[in-house]
C-alpha cells in the first residue's frame, strides 16, 4: 500500500459551544490492481473519548457532498469504556474502517483494487450527543485515488480486406497505457508505434488496440504489452498469403479428383450391370442375343411363316398377258 500526502485540508466548523471539527486526508493516494489500498483520514475534537459522544464516519465517492455513500460506520458506546462500530453500508463488502474514531482516526481501506476504483474519495466525520447539534466536516476536495495494473491481453484476431491484405489485431488494456511491440516468425520484432504497427486507443476505457499491417510471414506472431507495472505476451497463428493460396489450391483439386472418380466408378458400374444382363429393357426396346435359344425359335417362326406364305395358292390366279400364272412351291 502506497500513500502519497501531497495537501492536508482541514476546515473547522464551531459549533455552538466554541468547539469545532476539523477533518484531513492526503491529496493523492495511489495502489496497484488486486492489492488493498489505505485511504488515510484523520480528525480532531477534544472530546472523542466522552461516552455520551457517537462518531459517524462516511465515505464518498465522485462528488462532494452528493456523491454516492460506500461507507457509513458508527462507533458508541458498547459498555463502560468499551465501544463498538455499527456497519451501516459496505458496498460489495469491499470496504474496512481501518482507523479507530476514538483516537481520531477515520481511515478506510479498499480491498482489491482495480482500474474502475480510480476517483476522488471524500472523507466526512459527523460527531452527535443527544440533545445537542451535531458536529460534521466533510473533505472538499477529497483524496484522489490512482490505481495502476500491469498489461493484459484482452483479445487478438486477424482482419481480411482482401486475398492479399491481413491486418494482425491486439486488443490490451493496461494503466498506464502500455506499448505494443510485434515479434513475427523468425523473431524479429517491429518497431513500436511504427507505420506498420500503429498503436491506438481502445473501445473501452484503459485499452489500446495495435495493429501489424500486412505480416508478410505463415507462423507465429507475437503481441508483447509492457508497461512499468509489467509485460504479457500472446500469439496468434497466422497461415501467410502463399501458404493460403496453395492451401486452397489443394482442396480444390481433392474436391475435382474425388467427383471424377465417382463418375468413372458410376460408368464402370453401369457397364458391368449392363454385360450381365442384369439391366431390363421395356418391350419396344427389347432384343434377343443372335446367340440365344430364344432368337433361333423366333427366326425359325418367321421363315416357316414366310414359306406358308409363299405356298398358298389363291382360288383365282392372276392372268399375265392372258395366261393364267401359277405360283407352286416344292414339297
């Protein structure tokens, strides 16, 4: 945990009897993502060991005043000389009062930090006693909490324009901001910010997003994030233009030669079923084998026709140039 006290603000209010309160905290406070940061807060009043006395402690977030509360304690009295604190709001149960009001001390802690808790913190001390007004001072300004983390790689991806143009994608988030470098292939490294490797600020908050245009290498290719609070690295497979090129180039012909061979086997299939006369044919397109017993009863039928044909005599033969023609047929 880390404190930096650049400027102590105490403003005190007099109540009706003379007596005032008077609250300080440091300018800036500064953490580390995932650890616990102490915001300091300390107080004066010359009566914080009175029993009759309740000490509130609140803390703020944002905005004076009206910012939003994300912790509100009570110390009173438990018993004689004994005290205890009453836990009033503790947002996500992130918060400890790490101080002791009785001794002046209003000082939280924050456990787990994280980029999204960089703000402004107003420590406020209302010190109540039945029967009498309240005393009460809040922090303006209050303590300005700066939560650093090292890199983190949050996404890497490759972006197509066309067939020959790749942009190499690393999304980072990081505080402070980090830097990029590019390591391709044959472990050369690109340099940062460059005019191929520009560097730019994220979607989100606390992200950059650097790029590697037109990676003329198929391999590996490495995104380094670093920043003073660390380094990551990520790679990314990256196939190359001719690599891809001749990959599709391969299964284009598998696709061809696989639909060739399955016509050639249809073909071969259709032949053989054919030869063995396992094909039918309808009655129009049917024919008999000249070599079949079947084709030599039926040529025998029709010559045996054509005899008798031959052989019949009609009742009235025809006359050619007078004469009767007679038409006779061995026996």
């Amino acid at each position: 945990m880390k404190a930096v006290f650049l400027l102590l603000l105490s403003v005190p209010i007099l109540g009706s009897d003379g007596v005032s309160v008077s609250v300080e905290v440091p300018g800036n406070v500064s953490g580390t993502v995932g650890h616990s940061v102490l915001l300091p807060c300390t107080f004066t009043f010359p009566y914080t060991s009175y029993t009759t006395f309740e000490i509130s402690v609140i803390w703020k977030v944002k905005m004076f005043y009206k910012g939003p509360v994300l912790f509100n304690s009570t110390n009173r009295v438990r018993s004689q000389e004994a005290f205890e604190n009453v836990i009033h709001t503790n947002v996500n149960d992130r918060y400890r009062l790490a101080g002791d009001p009785r001794e002046s001390n209003a000082s939280l802690e924050l456990r787990n930090a994280t980029l999204e808790d960089n703000s402004q913190y107003f420590c406020r001390v209302e010190i109540k006693r039945k029967g009498l007004p309240p005393y009460m001072q809040e922090t303006n300004p209050g303590v300005t909490l700066k939560i650093t983390g090292p890199p983190t790689v949050l996404n890497m991806s490759i972006q197509a324009i066309n067939d020959t143009q790749f942009t190499l994608v690393c999304l980072v988030r990081g505080e402070p901001p980090p830097n990029i470098v590019w390591i391709d292939p044959q472990n050369n490294s690109f340099p940062v910010n460059g005019s191929n490797t520009p560097v730019r600020r994220g979607p989100g908050k606390y992200q950059v997003v650097g790029e590697l245009h037109g990676p003329k290498l198929g391999g590996n290719y490495t995104c380094k994030a670093t920043n003073n609070q660390g380094n990551i690295t990520h790679i990314i497979y990256f196939t190359g233009f001719s690599e891809g090129r001749v990959l599709l180039k391969v299964i284009i012909g598998v696709l061809i030669g696989s639909l060739l061979s399955i016509i050639l086997i249809v073909i071969a299939l259709v032949m053989w079923r054919r030869k063995s006369g396992s094909i039918t044919f309808n009655r129009e397109t049917k024919r008999h084998k000249p070599e079949s017993t079947r084709f030599h009863e039926v040529k025998e039928i029709k010559e045996r026709s054509i005899e008798e044909m031959t052989c019949a005599v009609p009742e009235s033969p025809p006359e050619v140039n007078n004469e009767r023609l007679f038409i006779g047929c061995d026996e």
